[in-house]
C-alpha cells in the first residue's frame, strides 16, 4: 500500500511538472498572462491529484476486496478440511456399530442354539424320566411284598426253599440285601440252617421270588399263604389257645 501511495505521489508530481512545461509553452506561444497560466496549472494540478486519491482509494478498497476473498478461501478450505473429517468419523463410527451388530447377531445365534439345545436335552431327560417311571410303576406290581411261613427245606448260598404246613414249598432267591432275624435279633444268612421254622418276605422281581427278609423261629400259623399280600415287618400273630402247635424252644429243658 505504501508503494501504491509513492507512486501515486510521483506521478502527481510528473503530471504537475508536465503541466506547467505546457502552460509556459503555450503562455509563449500565445501571449497569455502568468497570473491566468499559474491558476490553470493549479487548477489542473488539483484534478491530477483528485483523481490520484481516487485511484488510490479504488486500489485500496481493491486490495481490501482481494484480502477479504483471500480469508473466505481460506475459511471455506478449513470448513471443507472439517467436514471431510467429521465424514471420515462418521464412517468409522458406521463401520464400529456394523462390526458390533454383527457380533451382537452372532452371539444371539449361539444363545439361541444352546437354547435350543438345552430345550432338547430337558426334554429327552423328562421323556427318559417318564420312561422310568412307567417302568417302574409296571415293575411296582410285580414287586408286591408277599410272606410265606414254613419249615426250611433246603438251604444254599444264594437260594432256600421253603415248606408251608399246606401247599408246594416255595424256593427263594437270597443276597446281601437279604435281612436275616433270630427271635428279633440280627443275624446272617449263615446262621439259616435246614429244619428251622422261618416266615419270609419277598417280592418277585424279573419274574423270580427274591427274599427280602427271613425271620428265623417264627411260628407257622402267623405267616400269610403264598400269594397274599402283606406289609413286611408285621408281627406274627399268636396262635389261639389249643388251636395251633407251639414251636418248644431249643434251650427249654425236657421234663
């Protein structure tokens, strides 16, 4: 802008002296008065240096307009540079939830397999359950506790036979899980020998008598016939007075 001004001064300058070099030619070739040739010069002067303050102004409100222009270039530049950077974050954003909806999708698809799983698991589980129990209701009947009282006839590791006062003698399987009872107390399957008088309870199980408990020196006349059913552990009723035999006792000495 300085420049701008310099060389507007200059040329004022150069236009004044221009000017006065033609006033003085002309003065000479005309005859005109100094005073008239002076004030024209003036006067002209005064236009050339009018006319230079408007070309300087023009310039100035030209160079204001080119550094107004220049900052909105420059403003349009960052807002463009900003919203290729808020598009970028959005992408990325966009990609972010694309990549966590699928996951989110894929384990929603593995809970609901292993829903579905568990589902079928619970149900093969309650069918097997109610498999069970249908058999175990059919095998209910067949395992009914039944008694037979008698003299012991036979006597093996896993197996006895018992003879009732009426009817066949009935062979019973034995186990561990066989309870063994003399006059009340404990005893083992050893201690069963032939001859003894024994009530026992047992249930048929897979089609075969198995005995589940054997009660040494019970009397005959208190067991239920082969067949009939009765609760295990009941006690033995006590024959009628001259109505049954009475079993004598081992250890009772003889008159």
């Amino acid at each position: 802008m300085a420049r701008n001004r310099w060389w507007l001064g200059a040329g004022a300058l150069a236009a004044l002296a221009l000017v006065g070099c033609r006033q003085e030619s002309q003065q000479s070739q005309e005859g005109t008065s100094p005073s008239s040739v002076a004030e024209k010069a003036q006067e002209e002067a005064e236009q050339a240096l009018q006319r230079a303050r408007e070309s300087q102004q023009q310039a100035s409100r030209e160079q204001e307009q080119a550094g107004t222009a220049e900052q909105d270039v420059q403003k349009a530049e960052r807002e463009l540079a900003e919203a290729r950077q808020k598009a970028q974050e959005e992408a990325q954003q966009a990609g972010q939830a694309q990549q966590e909806a699928q996951t989110e999708s894929q384990r929603a698809q593995q809970q609901a397999q292993a829903a579905q799983q568990e589902a079928g698991q619970a149900q093969q589980q309650a069918q097997a359950s109610a498999e069970q129990q249908g058999q175990a209701a059919q095998g209910g009947a067949g395992m009914q506790q039944q008694e037979i009282a008698g003299r012991l006839v036979e006597v093996s590791p896993d197996e006895i036979a018992v003879g009732p006062q009426q009817g066949n003698e009935v062979r019973l399987q034995v186990n561990e899980q066989t309870q063994v009872l003399r006059d009340g107390a404990t005893a083992s399957l050893q201690d069963l020998r032939e001859g003894d008088q024994v009530r026992a309870s047992y249930q048929v199980q897979a089609g075969q008598p198995v005995a589940t408990r054997i009660e040494i020196g019970a009397q005959p006349g208190a067991a239920a016939q082969p067949g009939q059913g009765q609760q295990p552990g009941t006690q033995p009723q006590q024959p009628s007075q001259g109505g049954g035999h009475e079993q004598a006792d081992p250890g009772a000495s003889q008159p």
